[in-house]
C-alpha cells in the first residue's frame, strides 16, 4: 500500500519523510500546515516493512532525492530512556544486511538536537513484530547486537540503496528494555496507522493492564514531546539535508 501523502506537500520539495502512525507524523504535519511552500514530504505508510517499501518508492518516484524514516522505537539497552532520540549509524535487516545511513547528513542533524536532547547512534534493527516483553527484547539486542528496534527503517534504507540516495533514521525511544506492552497493542491500529479508538478502550478496560498502560502513558509522553521538539528544529530546514537541490523563496 503506497504512502498517504500530506496534502500540503510542494512540488519542489526534495526530503521525503517516511512515517508509520498519524501519531508519529502529526508533530510534522503541525508545522506543515502553516507553510505555503513546505520543505519536505511527509508520507504514512502504516505498520510494517512492506508498507514502508511502499511508501518509500512512492517517494523516490515522484521525485524524492533522501528519504527520512521518522518516528517511535523500542529500546533494547537499558541505558536507553523514553525520549532519547536514536540517529542510527545503520540498520540491520532481517536478513543480516547492514544499510548505513549517510554519515555526513546525520551529523548535521546530531548538532542541530544535541544541544536539546540525550542522543545516541548505535544500531537499530528490524523486527516484523512487536516485541512486548523483556525478554523479547533482549533475545533480540544479544542476536543483533543492535541498541534498538522498529518495523519500517530497514525497508526504507532499502529502497534508498536500491535507488543511491541518501537515508537517515531519526527515532525516539518509547518504550524501554523493561517496559511491557499490553496485549493486543498492534491492534491499536489500522493498516494505515490510524488509530483504532475501540481497540484501545477494550484494553483499558481491563484493570489487569492498567499499570501498564499508566507507565506507557507517561513513555508515549516523552516521545511524543521529543518528537514535537525534534520536528520544530528540523522541519523548517528541510531536516538539514547537506544538499538541498532547489533554494526555497
């Protein structure tokens, strides 16, 4: 299924910003909204590695020149806290395949954020599924060796490298090592990342998950700060990519 594109894109712009959920996308599409000639494209692609191949080609084809994969993580260290923005050295697929992201380009963003934020680079790998538990969480750092995980950075460091542009990842961690997620949480929603309000309520009705689910509040609130903060500082400069083919007016 191919990207949504925002429908307040412009022509001439050159970054495409790939994103899975409505959640993810709306710090972008807050600052999108106010600018007659935005610097970047923003697509919602839904949950998942095909989804966001999809999206990310869409992107490529209509004339994208870097991709961005943008959004939420789960962390497979305990160092890493909710809120820590991840600008990942490369992605590890499934396959064991290492995709780099362009060094010189994620630098640029590493000093746009420092000043702001705790960031790390590390690996980030791909999953197919939610890892909820613990232990999920560290089988998987002690295969990969990754600090990590998301479903849609690799495919979208895939078609970059399929197509010799430049990617970069930029990431922010939800969800740590020790946190469990409720059951059902892919469910929450659709396939095209909106949210399922139904889904949602049936697990908050359970008094079995609301522990859980009040530590992943106040997680999904330093996200999602650090999301918004992290749009606020890059957006306006067509998320720094080191060479933009068209001066904007």
């Amino acid at each position: 299924m191919p990207g949504t594109l925002s429908p307040v894109v412009d022509a001439d712009s050159s970054v495409a910003v790939i994103a899975a959920l409505a959640v993810e996308r709306a710090p972008l599409d807050a600052l999108l909204m106010s600018d007659p000639k935005p610097p970047i494209r923003v697509y919602q692609c839904g949950v998942g590695c095909e989804r966001a191949y999809d999206a990310a080609s869409a992107a490529l084809s209509a004339g994208a020149s870097a991709l961005v994969s943008w959004g939420l993580a789960g962390a497979l260290v305990p160092e890493l806290s909710a809120g820590t923005i991840l600008l990942p050295q490369q992605v590890l697929t499934l396959e064991g395949e290492r995709l780099a992201t362009d060094s010189r380009w994620r630098m640029e963003v590493r000093r746009a954020l420092q000043p702001l934020f705790a960031v790390r680079d590390g690996s980030l790998v791909e999953v197919r599924e939610v890892l909820s538990t613990r232990v999920a969480k560290a089988r998987e750092a002690q295969a990969s060796g990754a600090i990590a995980v998301d479903m849609e950075s690799a495919a979208v460091g895939r078609a970059a490298a399929g197509a010799g542009k430049p990617f970069v990842v930029l990431r922010v961690v939800v969800d740590g090592l020790t946190d469990t997620l409720p059951p059902g949480i892919e469910q929450w929603f659709d396939e095209a990342g909106n949210r399922r309000l139904i889904a949602a309520l049936e697990t908050a009705f359970k008094p079995a998950c609301w522990p859980g689910l009040f530590k992943l509040s106040r997680r999904y609130r330093q996200a999602r700060r650090a999301l918004t903060v992290a749009a606020q500082v890059l957006v306006p400069q067509g998320f720094l990519y080191p060479q933009p083919p068209s001066v904007r007016a």
